[in-house]
C-alpha cells in the first residue's frame, strides 16, 4: 500500500541547514532558521529557565498525564503576559499546545468544526501558515500585505480584502514582528483593522510567536489587546519558542476570547476534544518552566531583562544593516524600523544561490534573512556582499 504513495519535496528551509551544516567554508553565516543566536553564534538557554528546571528537578514528584487541556496554571499565567486585563477572564478558553504550530492547526480544526471554510492570508507570511490551514481543510486566499522593493506594508490593499471577505471568514494576522518581512502595523492601523473585523463578522486568527522581540513585552500586544476589545471573537496563537528561548520542548497555547462564559467552556471543551484525538496530551516540560518563571518576581524580573537584552541586540543589528544597505537599495533604509527577527531583502533567487556559493551566506530563495543570526562583527562583511551583487 506505501506505494500508492509519492515523495514529497524536502521543506526548504530545513534542507538548508542541512546544506549550512555541511559547509566546511570558515566564515559562513547562517541567516536562513529562526532561532535567536547571541555574539559567539549560540542559541542561549535563559538563565530564569535554567533556574526554573533546576526547581523542577528538586521539587517536581510526578510525570503523570496533565490531560489535553495542559497545565492551567502556566495557560492563566501566559494569558496575563499575552492579554492583560482586556477581558472578563470567565470569557477566555485557553488550551496548551505543542508549540505556535500546535496552536495554529487546533485553531483551524476548530474553526472547521464549527463550520468555517476560509481564511484570509497577507502575503508573504511564514510557509507554514497556509500547509497547516490546507491540511485542516480551510480554503486559503491570499491578498499582497508588504511590497519587497519599496519595503512597505499594503495596508490599503489589506483593508479592500478585509472588506471583501464574507461573514464567517476567519483572518489571519501577525500580532507584531511579522514573519517573513518585519513590517509594522500601527496602533491607529489596528484600531481600523478591528473595526473592519468587527464590521464584517470575521474571525480574527492572530499568530502571536515573538512578544518581546520588536518593541517590548506590553508594547508588542497592544495592537492585539485592542483588537480583543473590539471583535467579540478572536483566537490567539501564541508560541514560547522565541520569548522563552523553549525551541525543542514544544511550548504553546490558543486561547478564544468569547462573549459569555457559557460559551468560553463549549469552546474550552471543543479544543480539549480535537486535542485529545490530535496529539492527545501536551508536552509538560516547557509549560512546567514558563509557568515557574512567570509565578516567580525574581525569575520573571530577571527573564524580562535577559529577553530585553536580547530585543537590543537585534535592534542594533538592524539599524546597522539599514545604515549600510540603503547606499545599494535606498528602500532598505526601512529595515531600522522594522521589527521582531526577520526580513525580506528585494533578491532574486540567483543572488541568493551566488551568495550561498561563493561567500556562504545561507537564506531561503525568498531572501528572507534571520536578524538574528548576525554576529555583530559579521555585519560589515555581509553588507559588502550583498551591495557587490
């Protein structure tokens, strides 16, 4: 029966670290996967996080099942980080996940479930948006979101398709540190957004994977936090992978911020079931540590500042990037104001391959580059390539 079955291609940025790791060339650099790395290259633990496993490994005295709904004390605890005091909490189901991506297909199960058919996608975004919304079964559409040569968000062209979608549709929007461009919303651009979603009946679907990295732990949620205010639905993807450092343990939730509490439990217990027949039950680990840290003054003090530290760095690394790209592209000035890890340089395909050949500069063919990979003393020669293209 397996040969009724074809090969599927390999996912692309995955080969490329294949392809980084078999380089022997000194002098490479690895701009394509999106993990933060610090000055000598490394991807960190967080101090806070290595205290808290430390407590885990002293104190915890089982590894019983936690149950599909995950560890409600770390849920409470994220939602405070994520939405503050936006809502009546007796209005919010929240679920741990395995991971942003765990949350994002319960959320699109969840919206087939309940009948949903289509979700709207600002393009580009992160790959696997639309594969898991697919893989679900939602019909995806697509509208232009950022414009690579000029280095701007189409906010207009985003507006006319938000206008264009039929009740019922769900959309789905970056809360801050868009992933592939960097491009920012602004708060007046929120409040618009969250009166068109309002407007319209659609259900806003928000990937919320970098708070912390852009402009800081609250100023990366207000847009969200005021469109929670708004929209009487709204789901929430967020992922601990970057904010916490929590890559391999797999560290997430959904929440769906409702109008009743009576409706907050049949939504809790949709997401428990598609859970439990998905995965069954989620990884504890890293739920366990977020959950110590953010029950913690100290720990939680000390995680903020290493996450601000960090926040800087990348800041840094951008306005050093715009100052020395926007002789060659002048559009590229823009990258200072972007945020969160990443953006999307105006190359062709070629010029990623002869980057990649001849100097072992590593990113996808769609140009996207991780911020966050950059060694400082490796900007300079970075620029130097990419403006002798």
């Amino acid at each position: 029966m397996f040969d009724a079955l074809t090969r599927q291609p390999d996912d692309p940025l995955l080969a490329l670290i294949g392809l980084y790791r078999k380089d022997e060339r000194p002098g490479k650099v690895d701009l394509g996967v999106g993990v933060y790395r610090d000055e000598t290259g490394h991807t960190p633990i967080f101090r806070a996080v290595k205290e808290a496993e430390k407590r885990l490994h002293e104190t915890q005295d089982s590894k019983a099942y936690v149950g599909p709904e995950g560890d409600l004390v770390f849920v409470d605890r994220l939602w405070t980080l994520v939405g503050g005091d936006t809502i009546n909490r007796s209005h919010l189901a929240g679920v741990q996940t395995p991971g942003g991506s765990g949350a994002l297909r319960l959320a699109a199960d969840l919206i087939r479930q309940m009948g949903g058919k289509r979700i709207w996608i600002g393009l580009p975004s992160w790959m696997n948006h639309a594969s898991i919304f697919k893989a679900a079964g939602l019909e995806t559409a697509g509208y232009p979101f950022f414009d690579v040569p000029s280095q701007t968000v189409l906010f207009d062209t985003m507006m006319s398709a938000l206008q264009g979608a039929s009740a019922g549709d769900a959309v789905l929007l970056h809360a801050g540190c868009h992933n592939p461009t960097g491009g920012v919303i602004s708060e007046a651009q929120w409040l618009e957004i969250a009166a068109v979603v309002a407007e319209r009946g659609l259900l806003p679907l928000v990937d919320l994977a970098y708070q912390g990295f852009g402009r800081g732990l609250e100023e990366d949620v207000v847009g969200l936090r005021h469109l929670i205010g708004i929209v009487p639905e709204t789901l929430i993807a967020v992922s601990c992978s970057k904010s916490f450092g929590l890559y391999r343990e797999r560290t997430g939730a959904i929440f769906a911020v409702t109008t009743s509490s009576s409706s907050a439990d049949t939504v809790r217990s949709n997401l428990a079931g598609l859970a439990r027949t998905s995965y069954s039950m989620p990884p504890d680990h890293g739920a366990a540590i977020v959950r110590t840290i953010l029950s913690d003054a100290d720990l939680a003090r000390d995680w903020k500042e290493e996450l601000e530290t960090m926040r800087l760095r990348i800041s840094g690394i951008r306005q050093s990037l715009a100052e020395g790209l926007r002789d060659r592209w002048q559009a590229l000035g823009a990258i200072a104001a972007q945020e969160g890890m990443f953006s999307l340089l105006p190359l062709a395909e070629a010029d990623v391959m002869r980057l990649r050949n001849e100097h072992g500069i590593y990113m996808p063919g769609s140009g996207r580059i991780n911020i966050a990979g950059l060694k400082t003393a490796e900007v300079g020669d970075v620029i130097d390539k990419l403006k002798n293209l």
